[in-house]
C-alpha cells in the first residue's frame, strides 16, 4: 500500500496537475489555430506574461487575499486575466493583423509568431530578471497530507492547494467554454467560421469581433494556466521554455482546432510525461523476493531521468503526427 500511495502522489496527482495546465494552454493553442489558421508560438510567453502580471499585483498589494482567506495570487488572477486579453488583442493588432491584411501565407504568421514569442521574452526577462520567485509573497502554501485508515500505511497523500485551486479551475474553465462554444451566438459564430471562414464572413458574421473575442478567450486561458502553474512550483522568466512544446503537442494529439481534443491532448502529454519519469522499482518492490536470483531489481527503473522530460511530448508529437495526423479528435491536417 505504501508503495500504491507513492504511485498516487507521483502520478495520478502529479499527472493530473500537468495535464490540466498543458490542457489550458492548449486550447488557447487550438482556438487560434482554428480561427486564424496559424501555429502561434507566442502563446507560451503569454502564459508567463499572465503569471508575471499576477506576481507584480501580488506584490503590489501582498495582503488583498487575507481578508477572504484564499492566496492573493488567486485574488488577482482575473485582473491579470484582463491585462494578458488586451496584450493579446494588441499584439494581434499591431503585427497578426497588418499581415492578415497584406493576404500572407500562413508560414509567414507563423515566423511574425516566433518575433513576437523573442520580443515577450526579451521584455518578461528584462523586468522580471532571470531567477525564480514564488508567487507566494505574504502567505504560505498550504500543503495537506491525507492519511489512509490502512494497517501498516505510513506514507500520506500529499495534495497541494495550489493543486485544489487548479482542479477546481480547470473544471470550471472547460464548463464555461463548453457552454459558450455551444448555447451563445457568439460562440456559435467562431465555431461556424472555424469550420468555413468564408462561408461565414458570407452570412454575415463580424469576422473582426470574433478574432478579437478568440485572442481575449486564448489570453485569459493563458493568464490561468501561466499563474497556476506558478503557484504549484515558482514563477520562472523562462517558464515559456518548458511550455511551448508540451502544449503544441497537447494540441495536435487532440486534434489542432478541436478545444475538446486539446484537453484530451492536455492529459494524455501529462500523464505520458509522469509515467515516464516515475520509478517503476518502487511498484515492483514488493514482488522482488519473488524474481528469479540472476534478475536484480534496479534501483532507479524510470523510461528517461528527469532532465529528459521534454523528449516526451515530442516523442509523443512525431509519432501522432506520423501515425494520425489528424489527432486523435480529427483535427485540421497542418
């Protein structure tokens, strides 16, 4: 059992963690794509713009959250929501939609991307320097270790609150999306000029408003995703370094520009990730006595060591892209 609680916190927790943030990002991912028919690789550097605006709030007003007992982190998530919605508009703005205008490839929005994902970086690191800080700032991290009535089980569960905030966040994220997408006009317009732009920009549809409610809905998620993340672990001014890839690949094993299939995407990169760093000597452990003499179990039976993490999501990214190009909801081929 000891062992069964060390694969619960390893995995099924820390699985479900990374999952849901690669989820959230993901679909910011997807969204874009499907509307705007380009691969923005910027979108990782508005996630840590978004947990970057949060750790400024925090700091600036550090005791906000004490009054109704919750982090003030979480207090100013829905202002730096805000301000990452209007940098997003405003990047789209000021390079996406010159482009779009000028009728370019979308190879071409895709290199504007990567400029604009270098001038985000340049500018998150030149205010935010290059060392990690904890978005914790005048609370502490509540950390809840959940005993099982068990004979002979000594470990806890170990859960996060950070981890509760994000759970219950992700639910309620992928709820409200599923109802604006499905019950409101305006959702029911991006998901009729995803499926044919021109046939809808035809029938009357604002194209403009639904660009610009995509890029607030992506910078909102982003702004989530980036601050939650922060909470769990730290705030990094590289943290886009350790986003992009896993999230494009969340997106295209859903299926790019199928928001249900990047949280399936979501979980299955995150859960791929931990199963693939986890030890598995520690389940086998109990079964050892049991192994022939000239087999020894190793200490360490993990896939790949801890530093080669991101290998996973682009193992996962080459062979989807191999095998079912379409993902697994059947996306847009790209």
């Amino acid at each position: 059992m000891n062992e069964l609680v060390f694969f619960i916190n390893n995995v099924v927790i820390a699985g479900s963690v990374t999952g849901s943030i690669y989820a959230i990002g993901a679909i910011g991912v997807t969204l874009i794509f499907s509307i705007m028919r380009f691969a923005h690789f910027a979108h990782a550097d508005m996630m840590t713009f978004g947990a970057f605006m949060v750790l400024l709030l925090t700091t600036a007003f550090p005791a906000a959250g004490a009054s109704i007992g919750v982090p003030t982190a979480l207090v100013m998530l829905p202002l730096a929501m805000l301000l990452t919605a209007a940098l997003a508009v405003g990047v789209d703005k000021a390079f996406y939609k010159p482009l779009r205008a000028h009728g370019v490839k979308p190879i071409v929005m895709v290199i504007g991307s990567l400029g604009v994902t270098l001038m985000l970086q340049g500018l998150i690191r030149l205010f935010a320097g290059t060392s990690g800080q904890s978005l914790y700032v005048d609370d502490r991290k509540e950390i809840f270790r959940i005993a099982l009535p068990f004979e002979g089980v000594r470990a806890p569960i170990v859960i996060t609150e950070p981890q509760i905030y994000l759970f219950v966040i992700t639910l309620v994220a992928v709820v409200a999306l599923h109802l604006f997408l499905n019950r409101s006009r305006l959702g029911k317009a991006m998901r009729a000029m995803s499926d044919n732009p021109e046939l809808a920009q035809a029938s009357g549809i604002n194209t403009n408003t639904i660009v610009a409610v995509t890029w607030v809905i992506a910078g909102g998620l982003a702004a989530i995703a980036g601050t939650l993340l922060s909470l769990d672990v730290t705030f990094k001014p590289d943290l886009s370094f350790f986003l992009l890839l896993p999230i494009f690949a969340a997106a295209i094993v859903g299926g790019v520009g199928h928001p249900y299939g990047a949280i399936a995407g979501g979980f299955v990169v995150g859960f791929a990730e931990t199963l693939a760093v986890f030890n598995w000597s520690v389940l086998l452990r109990p079964f050892r006595d049991s192994f022939p003499a000239w087999l020894e179990l190793p200490s360490n039976l993990a896939f790949v060591g801890t530093e080669y993490k991101i290998v996973v999501p682009f193992f996962i990214l080459v062979a989807i892209l191999v095998w079912r190009p379409t993902g697994l909801f059947k996306g847009k081929v790209i």
